[in-house]
C-alpha cells in the first residue's frame, strides 16, 4: 500500500468487499465508515488513483455509471496489508 493515503486504502478495501460497486456505492460505504458526508471532489480523484496504480479496474454499467472492481494486484496489495498488520495486532 506503500503511496496511498488511508482514504484510498479504504476505497481499496471497499471495492474488495463488493461486487462492481457504482461510485455512489462506494461513496455510501465510505460516508458509513467514516460518520461523515464524502463529496465527489473528493472521492472521484481517489478513484482515480487506485484506478491509475492498476490496484481497482473501471467500468461503464451505463452511460451514467461507472463500476469499479478490484484487480489481481489490488488483492495482492491487500493481503501485504494485512500480514503486515497481523505482525502488529497479536491478541
């Protein structure tokens, strides 16, 4: 995960956890986490950048709405995460 921030981490670990999320989706999910309202200034630049770094792949549902879907490196990048983690977090 090394080069994202913790907000693109967590669209990262979003997008894992769904099946071709919408950004709204997404943005959803995040606004729970997070407790507070996400805008799309924010959250499609960092779409973006998980899309750029070939961690997320995205797609047209419609002519109006994009899909995202984590790459085979997205969910390598993610397990490096959580053993990483796991050397931290024994109890």
């Amino acid at each position: 995960m090394d080069g994202l921030t913790g907000f693109q981490r967590d669209l990262l670990y979003v997008i894992a956890g769904a099946e071709q999320p919408s950004g709204q989706d997404v943005k959803d999910e995040v606004e729970q986490y997070y407790s507070s309202e996400i805008n799309h200034g924010r959250l499609y630049p960092n779409l973006d950048t998980v899309v750029n770094k070939e961690l997320v792949e995205k797609g047209q549902l419609d002519r109006r709405t994009n899909y995202y879907d984590i790459t085979e490196q997205g969910e390598e990048v993610i397990e490096e995460r959580r053993k990483w983690e796991e050397q931290y977090m024994d109890f």
